[in-house]
C-alpha cells in the first residue's frame, strides 16, 4: 500500500470554536495514511536494484547521515513498510536497520547493525540515514557515487558503492 498525507484545512463545528475561544487560529494539520495504489511498486530490476542513488558530499560522511528525499523515501522505502512503522519515524523516532554492505565480487558482504545505523525524520521534510559505520567501512570518500534499496524479503537496507569520484 501507498502512504500519503492527509492535510485538514477545513476545521470541524467543534475545533472552530475552540480555536474562538483559545482566540488561535485553526492550524491545518496532516496525517499520513495509506491509500490503495492505483499501480503496482516499481519492478526491481536484480542487475541494477539501486533505486536511491546519491553522489556523497563531505558533510554525509562528516556528520554520519546520508540526506534522503521525500519521494525517494516515500517511493522506495515506506512504500514497502507498515503503517505503523511509517508513522514512528514521522513522530521523531528512529527506525534501528539493519544495512548490508554487498561491496562487489572482490569483498564479501558486510552487516551493519548499532546504534549509528538508522532512519529518521530531518529538516524540510528531508530524511537522514544512519551510516557513519557503513562509510567507515566502505572507505566511502566524496563525490563517490552509494546506492541503497530496501529488500522486502529480509527487510534490510543494502548498500553499495556504485562508483568512486563521480566529479573527479
């Protein structure tokens, strides 16, 4: 199932006067729900499964978070989640995951699961993933080009580092 906000701009009978009488006014809050897809989530392809994509900048490895869009988390990672799940990282919570860095063919794949490895809710409707010991661990650099997909059958991240200097 989909998830979206619900907004609620029109106040009821009940909250219009309690918004007189607090003499506020009405503020439009939102609700995230789910909603049947009108089309199915998006085919991974097994030879290129990297549906988020991102070329890292300094601040990604000096803080530790990798910035995440809206669309790309609501697409390809909260699409697959529970509501519920969903809505635990919108109150402010993190979501504790599990990432399993599949490197390529020359290094076996490496499990990251502590309390540096997480998702949870950033500025501007932005998200931040947790991965300081994933780039440690990468030998992740700037301007290196990661890709990461949410697998639906282990219900864990996987990561990879697609290409070194993209900008070089």
């Amino acid at each position: 199932m989909k998830k979206t906000f619900y907004y609620k701009f029109i106040p009821s009978k009940a909250e219009e006067e309690e918004a007189k009488r607090n003499k506020k006014p009405f503020q439009v809050t939102r609700e995230l729900v789910e909603i049947r897809d009108l089309y199915p989530p998006p085919i991974i392809d097994p030879m290129n499964p990297w549906q988020i994509k991102k070329v890292v900048t300094n601040a990604d490895i000096i803080t530790g978070k990798l910035v995440l869009s809206h669309h790309e988390v609501s697409e390809y990672i909260f699409r697959y989640w529970t509501l519920e799940m969903c809505k635990s990282v919108l109150a402010g919570n993190r979501f504790y995951a599990v990432i399993w860095d599949v490197g390529g063919e020359e290094k076996p794949p490496v499990r990251h699961h502590n309390e540096n490895v997480y998702l949870e809710m950033g500025p501007n409707d932005t998200y931040m993933m947790g991965w300081m010991d994933v780039a440690r661990n990468a030998a992740v650099k700037p301007n290196d080009e990661v890709g990461m997909f949410w697998q639906t059958m282990t219900g864990t991240f996987q990561f990879k580092v697609l290409r070194h200097g993209v900008f070089n």
